[in-house]
C-alpha cells in the first residue's frame, strides 16, 4: 500500500454518503462551505441502493398487480397479469442507477469533492482514507459522520456457514426467486413491507412476532392492519419465541416455543431476519473522537445534530431514534446549516413514520395510549375510506384515519392513517403539529371532491360529532387522562 506523504486540510469533511451525507454534503457547499464527502460505495448509501428504493418500487409493483381485479371491475380486460422477476430486477437496477447518478451530478454541480475510500478517525482532528492500494491522510476542522447501520441479526439466526436462504432488511431485495413460502421474523416497518409486497407477489407469508406487543402503531391502526393481513391471508405467529433455525438447500426450518410451552416448528423456504441495527461506528474508529454513546453504540447528538465534542457532527442512523431517511435527510441539513454559522436545529417529535403495505399506514404524533399516558384528557375522531367517495371509484376501500386532540384546548396531537393516500396526505398532519393547530384551523379550509383527502375532514369533524358520512354513534371518542402524569 501506498502512504501519501503529506497531510490534506480541508473545511468540512463528510464521512458517508447517504441521504443524510449527501444531504449535509450540498447543504453546506451551498452556503460557501468547501465539503469533502467520503464514501466506501455508491453514493445515495444503502437507501438508495439497498433499502428505501428497491423496497418502495417492490411494493409498487405489488400494488400493481394487486389492481388487476379491480381494472376487470371497471371493464378492463388484458388478461391475467404474470409477474417476470428478471424484468422486475432489471428495472430496479435501471432505477437504482440513475438515480445515484443524479446525486453524482448533484455533487459535482455544487463542487463537492467526492473520495470513494474507506475512512477511520484518528487523534487530532485526523482522517485516514484507504484508497484502492493508496493511505491517504486528511485534517479537518468540521467533521460530520453519516456512517449508516448494519442489520442486526440475533446469535440464534446465525447459522454456522451463510444459507443463501436467510436474508436481512440490507439484503432482501437482492433476492434471485419469489419465494414459496417466506418466514418473517420481525414486527417493523421493514418486515411489514416484506410481507405484503411477496404475498402480492405470489409468496406465501407468516410473520413471526416474539412478546413484542404489536407493530408499535395506535391501537385502532393496529385493529385494521390486523384485519387487512388476515384478509391478505398471511399468518401472523404471536409470542413466539425462536429456539433453533435450520436451513438446508431448498428449505427453512425454525423451531419455537409459543406462549408459555407450546412446542412448535415453522417451514419456509425463505426467512427474512429485520430484528433493528447496529450502528457503524467499530468500523470508522470513531474511539479516537471519544464522544458520548448510548448503551447501543448508537451516537448522542443535540438539536444541532453535534456530538459531545465540538466541531463533531452526526446524522441519520447512526445517531439515536428511529432509522428513517427522512431524520436523515433533515439532520444532514441541520448539521451542515450550524457548521456554516446559521443557529439551525430540529426536534423529532414530530417526524412521520411511513410504513408502504397495501394498503400503506403513515403516522406522526401522539397515539392515544401515549396521549393519555402523557396527561391529556383526549378527544378521538375516526374514519373509515370505505366510506369515501373516491376511494370507492378507485376501489381502494381498505383503511382508517384517525384523529387526536386535547379536549381542553383543542390542540392536535396525533395524526393516523392507514389507506391509500396516507403517505402522501401525512405531511398535512405533520404541518398541523408543527403549527400547533387546533381541529377548526384544519376544518376551515376548502376539502377537493372527491378526493381521499377528504377522509380527513371526516376524521375531522367527527372529533365534534358533526362528520356527514360516520353514523352518530360511530363518532368522537374522550377518554380521560390516567390520575398520575403531566404534559411536560
């Protein structure tokens, strides 16, 4: 190897370049900033090219075909759709690229330096880079770490040599056949997504849930989605615990106990394993920064996004909170804003979840258990897309929107879908928080007809019992504070 014989000062050097790297990498070159961004892959990170994409055009195509019955419905006719694999691949990888391309320019048109190496932090303000056969040494005065995660994988998944049967979230959709029969053993968004996305494919589907108590969404969110997989015929498994897995060349065998002694054995001839992260940071030698940590290794940041040490940012999931590229994509902008001198900060209170099933859920703010646990004496509206005009003409009928308030003063504090549509209209329900709106700001403005959004309104309006297609005593729902708690 190598060794460069000089050390290279640069301003703002960023270590990885996923959505939260490249983010912060032309946020901050756009304010006058000289950014180095360092990256081991492909730009865009495991989002792009693992995670968030393949996984989204997945759902979308399954969504596709799942609209055959209702495209005979409304009198089109084209025949029983096959689903081509090869083709589906081909066009993820086409999709894939272009995209990471299209940051590529992005980088280049905002003078960002790019270095396709691996990086690992050294003692005073120092970066190694290896290069291909090449050790290159940087200094830097700002550093942002954008370094991403692993998935995690329990020791008892673990086999003693890789089964080309068992996949992670990071590597599902790298998947060369639809699956028989796959097993699923986590309750996120990314096992979820699997599930319905492969069942549409044509898979068989059983998810495998150990005592965790749902999927983490509001209670009536959960009573639908439980109805809608069971529609869907996929086998849900509760409090089941995995004892052993095996896997030969054409199956997948896991052996559980269920409940407190029920002895049970599951055969699939697929397993995917999404049992949460390991954030990256061994791998980086992030020791010689000596900034604090939390208990799983993950980075501790303020509203800056900087760590315990000055000058030494972090971003996306590598940090503390959910794995989502949309706290990515906010703290990469935060980051690079507050090393270039402006007082920039954010608070993910209020950041959404979205979850592409089918039908897809999107939250944000308070559930009611949490609302009522917090303090607040609360006020629920609800309703269903099966009553709604248009989601009948499109024949997307599956889903529940739900509304929180505070009975006292009115204020939003939770916003809860799940129906088609529910992506797209939560950022409505994210800006209501932010502004803390009351239930009449929302309900004053003009509803387009028809339009899914008006699933809204009538979550809306019956938070006071006046919502026109929800019967009388379907309408609001108070449920009193617990005597113990506070709103601080």
């Amino acid at each position: 190897m190598v060794v460069g014989e000089v050390i290279q000062e640069r301003e703002l050097i960023i270590v990885g370049g996923g959505p939260g790297g490249y983010n912060a990498a032309i946020r901050a070159a756009q304010l006058g900033v000289e950014v180095t961004l360092i990256e081991k892959g492909e730009l865009g990170g495991i989002c792009l090219s693992k995670g968030c994409i393949p996984s989204k055009l997945s759902a979308h195509t399954a969504s596709k075909l799942s609209d055959y019955k209702h495209l005979q419905q409304i009198g089109i006719d084209t025949g029983e759709p096959s689903f081509n694999l090869d083709q589906h691949r081909k066009y993820m990888e086409q999709t894939v690229s272009a995209l990471q391309k299209g940051v590529e320019s992005l980088c280049k048109a905002n003078k960002v330096e790019v270095i396709n190496g691996t990086a690992s932090f050294m003692t005073g303000s120092r970066i190694g880079v290896e290069i291909g056969d090449t050790f290159e040494m940087y200094k830097y005065e700002k550093v942002i770490i954008a370094s991403g995660v692993s998935s995690s994988v329990p020791d008892v998944f673990k086999m003693d040599s890789e089964s080309d049967r068992i996949f992670t979230a990071q590597t599902i959709y790298e998947i060369e056949e639809v699956p028989e029969h796959l097993l699923i053993y986590g309750t996120d968004y990314i096992a979820l997504e699997a599930a319905t996305s492969f069942r549409a494919l044509g898979s068989s589907v059983t998810i495998i849930m150990d005592e965790t108590d749902g999927y983490g969404f509001d209670a009536d969110i959960e009573k639908e989605l439980s109805r809608v997989l069971k529609k869907s015929k996929i086998k849900v498994m509760k409090n089941s615990v995995v004892d052993s897995v095996e896997a030969n060349d054409e199956q997948v065998f896991i052996h559980l106990t269920k409940g407190e002694d029920e002895k049970l054995s599951v055969e699939g001839t697929h397993l995917l394993v999404s049992a949460g992260f390991t954030p990256n940071t061994k791998e980086i030698g992030i020791d010689a920064l000596s900034i604090e940590i939390d208990e799983s290794g993950f980075i501790v940041i303020n509203e800056h996004s900087e760590t315990s040490v000055k000058g030494v940012y972090a971003v996306g999931d590598v940090t503390f909170g959910p794995s989502l590229a949309v706290k990515a994509i906010k703290q990469g902008k935060v980051a690079a804003e507050h090393c270039a001198g402006r007082k920039s900060e954010l608070n993910l209170r209020y950041i959404p979840t979205i979850v592409h099933t089918a039908p897809p859920i999107a939250t944000v703010g308070l559930t009611e258990a949490v609302a009522v646990g917090e303090g607040f004496s609360v006020t629920t509206g609800q309703f269903s897309m099966s009553g709604n005009g248009y989601a009948g003409i499109t024949g997307k009928k599956e889903g529940v929107v739900k509304v929180i308030k505070d009975s006292e003063t009115n204020l939003l504090l939770g916003v809860h879908m799940i129906g088609h549509g529910a992506v797209e209209m939560i950022t409505s329900g994210v800006t209501a928080l932010e502004m803390a709106a009351r239930d009449e700001d929302l309900m004053y403005g003009f509803f387009p007809h028809p339009s899914f959004n008006e699933g809204w309104l009538e979550a809306l309006e019956s938070l006071t019992g006046e919502a026109i297609h929800v019967t009388p005593g379907k309408q609001q729902k108070k449920s009193a504070a617990e005597p113990v708690g506070s709103r601080d």
